[in-house]
C-alpha cells in the first residue's frame, strides 16, 4: 500500500508526463489546481504546506535523471549500432 506521500508523487509525475506530451496550456496553473485536489481527495494526511516542497524535490530529481537517462540511452545506442554518440556539443550544456 502507497503512503499519501508516494500517491501524491506518483500522481505529480503522471500529471507532469501526460502535461508534456500533449502540450496542454497554462501547464503550472492547471497542474496547480490539480495537485491541490488530488491532496485533498486522495492524500489528506500531506499537509498543504508540505506539498510545494516535496514537489520542488520530485522536478530536481526529474532533472537530474534527465540527465542520467540521456547517458544511458546514447550507450545503449552505441552498443546497438557501433555508432559512438557525438560528446562534443560544444559550450551549450554548461548553461
């Protein structure tokens, strides 16, 4: 059984998903408003307080796995293919 806790992250991430493959407008006010109702209805025992937090840790991690997930499929890919994956991308990624 899910803590509310881990619902309330589960359902963070699946909005978050379902959000950037459709394109949907006014993704934060939309995703806000949800959140809030998903707390309310599925995760009571979070305080309202707390949700703003443990969400900004779930967007870090996110963005720190991006970066993981993007090594391991240009490894994958050069052990398919035979085909090293371009590293030199020039200054860009030290934004």
């Amino acid at each position: 059984m899910l803590s509310d806790r881990e619902k309330l992250i589960l359902h963070f991430v699946a909005l978050m998903t379902i959000a950037r493959m459709t394109g949907v407008n006014k993704e934060e006010h939309l995703i806000g408003k949800m959140m809030d109702d998903i707390r309310r209805e599925r995760c009571r025992s979070v305080a309202p307080e707390d949700v703003d937090d443990i969400l900004e840790e779930v967007s870090e991690e996110m963005q720190s796995s991006k970066i993981m997930f993007k090594e391991l499929m240009d490894e994958s890919i050069w052990s398919m293919t035979g085909v090293r994956p371009d590293k030199h991308r020039g200054w860009d990624d030290m934004k």
